[in-house]
C-alpha cells in the first residue's frame, strides 16, 4: 500500500506540473524587456510557448496515466477472490474453518 500511495503522491505532483505549464506556458516564453522609465513590454516566443505546452501535455498525460494505473491497482488490490475486500476482512474476521473429510457411505 506504501508504494500505491507514493505513486499517487508523484502522478499528482506530474499532473499539477503539466498543468502549470500549460496555463503559464505564455508567461514563460515571454522576454520581457523594460519600455521607457516605468514601464515594460514583452516579446512572446511562438514556438516556446508551444514548447512548454507540449511539455506540459505530456506531464499531464503521464500524471494521469500514473493516477489511473494507481487507482485500477488500488480496486484490485483490494478486492480478494471472495468479493469482499480487505477492510471487511480487518474488521470482521472469520474464525478458521476446519475442513471435514467426506464420509462415504456404502451401500451393500
């Protein structure tokens, strides 16, 4: 379970980061440059901006792509052959079943 949740913890942390370069992605390609005595401007790069997009695409598909991974394991994980899943068995325990061998009755 400690692996599932340090999965979870980076495919967040990848998502959030493909998330912020997507929205920023502008900001980030901009040269900003001063203009005058108070004032500046800025010169934004085409295909930087599409840079950091495509960066940030790909670490959002990948965060996802983790995310998904760590919840399909946490559903089977946690299930057992049974049906019931493993909560159930910490709370409620069953006691251990003897099993009894078949008698045969034969018939004369």
């Amino acid at each position: 379970m400690r692996r599932l949740l340090m999965l979870l913890i980076l495919g967040s942390v990848v998502s959030a980061i493909g998330l912020y370069l997507n929205i920023r992605a502008g900001a980030f390609a901009t040269y900003w440059q001063p203009f005058g005595s108070s004032g500046w401007a800025g010169d934004t790069d085409a295909a930087l901006r599409q840079s950091y997009r495509e960066i940030g695409l790909v670490c959002l598909w990948l965060g996802a792509s983790l995310l998904a991974a760590v919840a399909w394991s946490w559903t089977i994980l946690s299930h057992d052959l049974s049906g019931r899943s493993e909560i159930d068995g910490f709370l409620f325990r069953e006691s251990q079943r003897r099993s009894h061998s078949k008698t045969r009755v034969s018939s004369h």
